[in-house]
C-alpha cells in the first residue's frame, strides 16, 4: 500500500516535469552571479522585451509541432515580413526618396496586408504539406529558402532605414514600465492557451496530432487543422517581423538567421512531443525563457557569435534527446 | 463498345506516357536544358564552359552521392555544408604543423608561414579529414537510429556545432596555402577532363557498384523500404541505417579537402547551404524522400540539371538572392511532381 503511493507520487512529480523549472531557477542564479545588477527591474524588463520576439515564432511553433508537424521557415518569414512592412513605410524608395517616409496606404492598413501576407505563405506552407503529401521539413525547409530570397530580392539586399512611430512603437514601446511587445506577447499566450485548451478546436488539435488516423476516423479532418496551424505559425512569424522592424528602426533581410532552432529548441525544452498531440504554449514561454538566459548568460560571459552557435547546437540536441529517452521511459 | 475501347485504349496510353515520362522525364528535362542554354550563348559548347560546368558540378555532386545514400534509408542529412567547411580548415591546419605552436595566441592561426609544415606524413593528412567526417557522420547516424529521433533534427543540430566549431577556432579567418598536389585536385586536368569531374565519376562509379551489385546496396534498399520487413528477414538495420551517414560525412569532407585547393585556402564559412543543392538534386533525380526508392544515376542527372539551372540563370544575369528563390521552388516542385507521377503510375 504504502509502495504505491510513494510510486504514485513518483509518477506525479515525474508527469509535473520539474527539470525545466529546476535549469529555469539555475540558469537565473547563474546570471544574477555573473551579472550583479540582472535581477533590477530595469533589465528584467529588457530581458522580457528581447524574449519576446522569439516568444513569437515560438507559439506558432508549438501549434505546428502540436500537430506532428515542423516549421523551418519561420525566421525567414519573419525577415520577409519585416522588409515589406519597412518598405511599405518607404514606398518613395523606388522614386529615390530613401529619406523620408510615404506610406503606401495608412499604417494600420500596412499592418493588416503584412500579416495576411505571413499567414498566406504559412497557408502555402499547409496546402502544400496536406494536398501534395510532400514531408513538412522539405516543404518548409524550401519556403525558408523562398521566403529568405524574397527578403533579400524585393531589398535589393539593402537594410531600409527608419520606420514610422507606429511601428516603433510596436518594438520598443512602453506601457508604463513593461514594454509592449511584452503585453502583446502575453495576450498572444492567453489566447493561445485558451483556444488549445477550452475549445473544440483545440481539443481536435490535439487529437489529429496525436493520432491522424483515429482523428479521421472520428470525423475530424487533420488536413484541415494542419492547413490552420502552418497559418498561425505564418500569422506569428510576420507578427514577430513587425515587432522586430520596429525595434531595430529599420528592415534588414539579413534578421534572425537560425532563429527556427532556437524556437524548435524552446518549443523542446518545453516538453511539447515531437510526435505531436503533447504541450502547450505555456510550457513553451518556459523554453523560450531558458533559451533567451541561456545565450544572455553566454553573451555575459564575453562568448563570440561562433562559440555560441556551437553550443546552442548542442543545447538543442541534448534537448531532442533527453526529451526521447524522457518519452520513452514513460512508455 | 467502340468508345469503350477507345477508351481503354486511351487509359493504355495515358499510363505508357505517365510511365514514359516518370522513367525518362528526367533526361527530357537534362536535354531541355542544353538546348536552352546553347540557345542562351554560343559559348555553352565551349570546352571551357562544359569543365566549369562539370568542375562545379562535382563538388554538390560528391555531397549528392553521400545524400543519396541517407535518403534512400529513408533520413536526411543536413550537416553535410558545415562538415565541408570544418574538413576544410581541419585540413589546412594539419597542413601547418608550426601553427600550433603559436596556438595560444589565436591570431597567428591566421597569419601562418607560406611555408607547409605537416602534421602527419602527407597521405595520412588527408586520411585523418575523411576519418573525422566519417566520425561526424556516424555520430549523427548513431544518435538519430540508437535513440530513435528522426535524423532532420539530429544533423541540424550537428549542422549548428560543426559550424560555429569551424567559425571560432579561426575566428572566422581563412588559413592560407596549400600545396600544388592539393590544388590538382581543383584545377587539375587529366585527358582534358577537370580532376574533379573525375573524382566524381569515380565516386559515383563505386557507389553505384555498392548500391547495385552488391549485398550491402539491396539491404540499403531493403532497410528503406520497409525496416520491420527487412529485421525480421534477418537484416540488422542498424547498420544500413548508420552507415549511409558516415558515407555522407566522407564524402563532405572529401570535398572539403577538394574545396581547400580550389579556394588555395581553408576557410571555415564555405559552402553553406550546399546541402540544400544537395538534397535538391536528390529529389530531383526522383530519389523518395520516403526511403527505398531510387538510384544513383538519377542522382547524377540530377546535380547536372541543378547545375544547368544555375548555368542559365547566370547566363540571364539574375543576382543570387532571386537564384536563391528558384532553388526553393525547385525543391518543392520536384518533390510535388514525384509524388504525383509516383501516385500515376501505381494507380
């Protein structure tokens, strides 16, 4: 009896996944030892701000690998999405005005159109997958070289230089003391996590995630929720590139190279299954947080760009592999 | 009855052609091409533009090889770009022994002698490089069969290490000098033919030996197309599923080596993205995605059509960053027609 309530208990602490909050709270006390003036709110502010972006394109990640899907071609997406938004602000650039703003249409409007637009190619993305029946990394794998060659063919290779206040606004403003991109970060998170949780979208999600087959067979169309969540991932992705643009005051087609693994790291880290049907975009904001201290201890610690690659490479396959045999046990 | 069987006749000859063309598209496609381009410029019959053609050719096409081999057990390797660049600068330090005694101070990486000074005996040099992609590929390939993760994520991993390995222990700087025997393998010519044209062909005659006529290709094909059916007629997959990884690493890095004569240097950021050129002449060559299914000569007109492609559009004049468009494009149309094709003609 008392055996198996202490293997009961074992399975529970073991179903709460603890390590990550454990390498959360390390990983904090690691950098407020490097850095004394980390835990001030000032740089917690910061810190939130700069996570954001990647919170982002970390959402419509777990969406896709929710779905037993992968999407590659979130950065370029957002790197696309913030060139034309820039340019759209800069419409005189083709008549030699580099300078000044003109807007094509109102910023609002520009918003809207580059939003659509992110969420068509991530439509694409879907349409393709479901209907050609083509593997999510290849198709997606060719829609992050498409997208990256727009980025740079429709600049000229050029960053475009300045923004409006609007869309700074969006990157850098505050409310108060915590930045925007924070708020829209986490009203992103609660509607998120309400849609995958309370409602019948969700659930079938989950569902045609975990098992296609079981999910066709009881009436739910997986193509169709397939289609949907490369969309969102789009939607978020050219969200992220707004964002981005309005941080950086500018378009720049060169933003976020290799920021697809370090959102499929975060989505892992989290504990979202790469077979799909298992997490939540909740336990995502985790990874995403143990991601952004992980390479702000590094860049703390004076390490260059390269080493860092090197050791977020091995960062993400320590994750995949722990996250496997952790699976693998519980079978 | 005659429209019946008129149209019986019809279905007959739509699945001949469908047939035809997924059998034979591929060299209409090749053939296309060549006309385009003699059309194009008079200069494409030139026996200078034909070896620059090949030359360039070669280098995708060796990592084509490796690639084909993986993707016929139904993985993928994406590291094969950043293996290229660290064989490359892993084997010009060899190269320049007397550098290591100056490693403390990382800026004379950079500033070596002209002067060679070999770590090992020359041939062992470049056997150590080919061992250490071997290494590299096997690792990849171990991980992604022994722990059960799909190899995509395994080598993109390894993709990120390799590289950012390379980057900071030159600091990004290239090391400069190789000796003449190395920039043969580039720039030489043997009966008029580029040397790397001829390792190539030589490569992808093993290879086709090793897939075709022997034991170990048809388990290859065997593993891919069904491992469960494969394991329990006695073959251990674990050997045909790792083994085409540390072909894949051999072959990068012989390239690396290759790359190191032609550039006369070791550079840690070469090649990049060249797995996707890779993988893109493997799909086009009709080799499934799925395992199983495919061949080594479809490869090989594959990285001639990739090649041709790029051909035309420099002799259109288009910048790189449209090229780079079409190549996504490319991808995924090859990807669409094999499928559809492949569903045709076993309707």
């Amino acid at each position: 009896m008392k055996k198996e309530s202490v293997q009961l208990l074992k399975q529970r602490v073991a179903g709460l996944n603890l390590g990550r909050y454990l390498a959360l709270v390390l990983l904090i006390g690691i950098a407020s030892f490097l850095a004394p003036g980390f835990l001030t709110l000032r740089n917690v502010m910061n810190l939130l701000r700069s996570f954001s972006f990647l919170g982002f394109i970390s959402i419509g990640m777990t969406f896709v690998i929710l779905s037993a899907g992968l999407d590659l071609s979130v950065a370029s997406l957002l790197a696309f999405s913030g060139v034309i938004v820039a340019l759209m602000q800069h419409w005189g650039i083709y008549l030699g005005h580099i300078d000044q703003l003109s807007f094509i249409y109102p910023i609002p409007f520009i918003f809207i159109t580059v939003l659509v637009i992110g969420s068509l190619m991530g439509f694409v993305n879907g349409l393709i997958i479901t209907k050609l029946k083509i593997a999510d990394f290849a198709v997606t794998l060719g829609m992050m070289v498409f997208a990256r060659g727009m980025a740079y063919a429709i600049s000229g290779g050029r960053t475009i230089f300045g923004v409006s206040a609007a869309n700074q606004f969006m990157g850098r403003g505050m409310i108060g003391r915590i930045p925007f991109v924070a708020f829209l970060l986490l009203f992103s998170i609660v509607v998120c996590s309400i849609v995958l949780r309370y409602t019948v979208f969700g659930k079938n999600l989950y569902a045609s995630g975990e098992n296609p087959e079981a999910a066709r067979l009881s009436g739910i169309n997986p193509a169709l929720y397939k289609i949907t969540v490369y969309t969102i991932s789009g939607f978020f992705a050219a969200l992220a590139g707004i964002c981005m643009a309005g941080r950086l005051d500018l378009g720049e087609p060169r933003v976020a190279q290799g920021w697809e693994l370090d959102a499929i790291a975060a989505v892992v880290i989290g504990g979202t299954s790469f077979a799909g049907g298992q997490g939540s975009v909740v336990k995502t904001i985790v990874g995403v947080v143990i991601i952004g201290l992980i390479r702000n201890i590094l860049s703390l610690l004076g390490i260059l760009p390269a080493p860092q690659q090197m050791i977020m490479g091995l960062v993400l396959l320590s994750a995949v592999i722990l996250q496997s045999l952790g699976s693998r046990k519980r079978d | 009855m005659g429209s019946l069987l008129y149209n019986q006749y019809e279905g007959y000859m739509r699945e001949k052609f469908v047939h035809l063309l997924s059998d034979y598209g591929l060299y209409l496609v090749l053939l296309i091409l060549v006309v385009i381009s003699a059309l194009l410029s008079p200069l494409f019959f030139s026996y200078r533009n034909i070896s620059n053609l090949l030359t360039q050719s070669s280098f995708t096409g060796l990592l084509a090889l490796g690639m084909t081999f993986v993707i016929l057990t139904g993985g993928i390797d994406l590291s094969v770009g950043s293996i290229v660049g660290f064989a490359s600068i892993l084997y010009a330090t060899l190269l320049h022994g007397s550098i290591f005694t100056f490693m403390p101070e990382t800026i004379f990486i950079y500033k070596a002698a002209p002067e060679l000074t070999p770590v090992f005996p020359l041939a062992v040099n470049f056997l150590f490089v080919l061992f250490i992609g071997a290494v590299v590929g096997s690792i990849s390939g171990s991980i992604s069969y022994k722990i059960g993760i799909h190899s995509f994520i395994v080598t993109l991993s390894i993709m990120i290490f390799i590289r950012g390995l390379a980057i900071s222990y030159t600091h990004g700087q290239p090391l400069f000098g190789v000796p003449d025997y190395v920039s043969f393998l580039a720039y030489g010519t043997l009966f008029y033919i580029p040397m790397p044209a001829i390792i190539w062909i030589f490569a992808s005659a093993i290879s086709i030996i090793l897939l075709k006529y022997m034991r170990f290709g048809r388990r290859i094909y065997a593993v891919g197309g069904d491992e469960e059916a494969a394991r329990l007629s006695g073959i251990n997959p674990a050997i045909y599923r790792i083994s085409p990884f540390l072909f894949s690493g051999v072959f990068a890095s012989l390239v690396g080596i290759m790359m190191c004569g032609r550039m006369a240097c070791g550079d840690p950021k070469i090649a990049q993205g060249w797995e996707l050129d890779a993988i893109a002449a493997v799909v086009i060559g009709g080799t499934s995605l799925f395992g199983g299914k495919g061949s080594i000569g479809g490869t090989i007109v594959g990285v001639l059509i990739m090649g041709l492609i790029i051909n035309i559009m420099n002799l259109l004049e288009i910048s790189t960053y449209p090229q780079q468009m079409v190549k996504g494009v490319i991808i995924v149309t090859a990807l669409a027609l094999q499928n559809i094709l492949a569903k045709r003609s076993y309707a």
